[in-house]
C-alpha cells in the first residue's frame, strides 16, 4: 500500500568504515549530509579492522546526527522515517548504525527502515537530477567495490534478479591487494589509479579471466597472481618507480577490459529478458576508476545502452543513497520492525527483499 508523507527522511551509512549521516526531503532533495572517513584510524593496518570501525561509528554517530538535523532545519518529529543500512556489511557498526536508527524512531515514533546497502547502491541513479529523464525500471546494475563485484537486473524496488558476479575476488579488492603489492598502500584503488596514469598500459599482457565465455561472471584472482609473479622477479624492495607505472597500468587496463567484456554479455542478457532495457548503472568505489567508465561506455554505446555512473562522492558509501533508499520503501508502506536484526549477509536478490507493513 502506497503511504503518503510530506517530511524529510533521515539516512545513517555505517556497514564499513564510514560514518554517514544524510537528510532528504521528500523528492529526494539533499538537505544536509556528512561523512567521515576513518581511512587515518585503518591505514596502519593494510584493511578495515572491524572493532576499530565499530568503536569509531559509536564515538562520532550521534554528533553527527545532531549536526546533520541542524543543518538540515528539520526537527526529529518533523521526519517521514528513519532509515539505516542493516546489512550486509560488518556486524559490529551495523548494529550501531541500527541502534541509533531504532532509538530515534522509538523515541519520536516514526517509522523504520532497515536498508539493503546494496539496495542503496542499486537504487542511487533513481536520485532526481543523475539520469536525464530518470531512471525507469527496469535497468542493469553493475556493482563494483572492493567486496562486491555483480551484474543484477533492477526491476523494481526490492525486486532485483542476480545474473552474475564474482567467483573469487571482487574488482576493488584485486585492485587493493595489487596496490599493496606495489607498495602504494591502503586503500590502493586512487593510488594505483595515478601510479597508472604515468605507465604504460601495453607492456604486460597479464590475463584476462573468463573473456569472452559464456555467462556475466568475473573472476580477478588468476590476474592478482599474474601481476604478483611479475612483482616478484624483482629484489624486495627494488622495483623501479617506472616499472610499477607500468605494471600499474597493465593490470588496471586488464581489469577495465573484463568489467566491459562481462557486462557486454550481461547487457544482452538483459535485453534479450527485458527488451525495453537501455540503461546500464555503475555504481560501487570501482566505479570512480576513469579507465573503468571509459571502457564500460564504449561497450554500453556498442549494445545501444546508455552508461551513467554517479557523481564519485556517490559511488563510494554514502547516507544519501541509503535515505533515498528508504524514501523509496516508504513510499511504497514498507517499514520494519524495531526487532530487525542486522545482517552481516544480505544477498540482493533474497526473497525477503520485499517485507509488507511492519
């Protein structure tokens, strides 16, 4: 049952390590939005540690909120609902992220969503002003970041048909443990990406998985070996700043070529199923990579689809696409109960996607 509303939705993002807070109006107008970024607190370490995260969402959550409101000029009691990514992600900040969603919407008695996060992503480009026209259903997604790396079919809100992802590693986490070997750190997807501006991109002809095979899968684990082989045939510690350009660009070149040549045939799989089809969405960290959208254009304008990628501060994890998520739900009655329970999994396209009134 459709439900009408005329307030602001509020939006919390904390299922890795941002902290995200994000107040919509009900056309999905961003009235005020914040992230932090705990890259300082996980650099030393090469990755996420969840418990850091964790204590980092609950130290910096709540004043973030209250500034957020703020800002926006909406009272707690003037919101439609309140929305928050329950999964997947770590279970650690997704509780906390929950539990402030929860405390609110009890306190005020407003409505509670708990958002898919990669319903969020998946949902993005339907924000007024990012597709000219809109972005009718159904559409092709392609999510790429550093866990997720899938082709999906969005029919509808919280109607969503996998047509292929990942064997093995995702395309942002080839790029991340590429980038460390390279030296470059964590997180490595920018670094390498402009190490790989000054290389040459033909140099190394490193494999391509699954080109041209039947089916929208990917694989990205027989690359990282390929590229780890040729990084060890130099002495520890002595590669050459030109030949880490160089094997830099050769991989992120190798990576853009199967993104393009996997969601070709994920694009003909989607018209041949939804023939009124033309929209491909890329959305994920990965999709900040300017080689990756050069090359998923070119393939989208050869299959007649129209490529759009959201503006990068909307490609990574953000509170904007989880409140719009949750004005989507809400538009359509769907609420959740204050018993949800966060899911440190939550695939897609599960058949508890579309819950009814809570």
């Amino acid at each position: 049952m459709a439900f009408s509303f005329t307030g602001p939705v509020l939006g919390i993002e904390s299922s890795c390590d941002e902290t995200a807070t994000a107040v919509l109006d009900r056309t999905g107008r961003v009235l005020a939005e914040a992230v932090h970024s705990q890259l300082s607190d996980h650099a030393p370490f090469g990755g996420v540690v969840p418990e850091i995260a964790a204590r980092a969402h609950l130290a910096i959550l709540p004043a973030q909120v209250r500034d957020v409101m703020a800002r926006a000029g909406v009272g707690f009691a003037d919101l439609a609902g309140v929305a928050a990514s329950g999964g997947p992600g770590l279970i650690g900040g997704l509780i906390v992220g929950s539990q402030v969603a929860k405390g609110i919407a009890l306190a005020h008695r407003l409505p509670y969503v708990a958002v898919n996060h990669l319903e969020a992503h998946a949902l993005t480009a339907r924000l007024p002003g990012l597709v000219e026209d809109g972005a009718p259903f159904p559409y092709l997604l392609l999510l790429v970041s550093g866990g997720h790396c899938q082709c999906v079919a969005v029919e509808g809100v919280g109607r969503y048909v996998r047509l292929g992802g990942t064997i093995d590693d995702a395309a942002g986490e080839a790029f991340d443990k590429v980038a460390k070997l390279l030296g470059l750190g964590w997180p490595g997807g920018p670094a390498l990406e402009r190490l790989a501006a000054t290389g040459d991109a033909r140099r190394h002809d490193f494999p391509r998985p699954l080109l041209r095979r039947e089916g929208c899968d990917f694989s990205f684990s027989g690359l990282k070996t390929a590229v780890a082989r040729v990084v060890g045939t130099y002495p520890a510690g002595a590669l050459p700043a030109a030949d880490a350009a160089d094997i830099a660009a050769s991989f992120q070149r190798a990576v853009a070529e199967v993104l393009a040549d996997r969601t070709g045939h994920a694009m003909a799989t989607m018209r041949a199923r939804y023939p009124t089809a033309r929209l491909l969405i890329v959305a994920g960290g990965v999709a900040a990579n300017g080689a990756v959208r050069t090359a998923l254009t070119r393939e989208a304008d050869t299959r007649g689809f129209h490529m759009v990628a959201p503006p990068v501060r909307l490609c990574t994890d953000n509170a904007v696409m989880v409140a719009w998520a949750g004005l989507e739900r809400l538009r359509l009655g769907w609420t959740d109960g204050l018993d949800f329970a966060p899911r440190p999994r939550w695939p897609l396209d599960a058949d508890g996607m579309r819950r009814g009134l809570a």
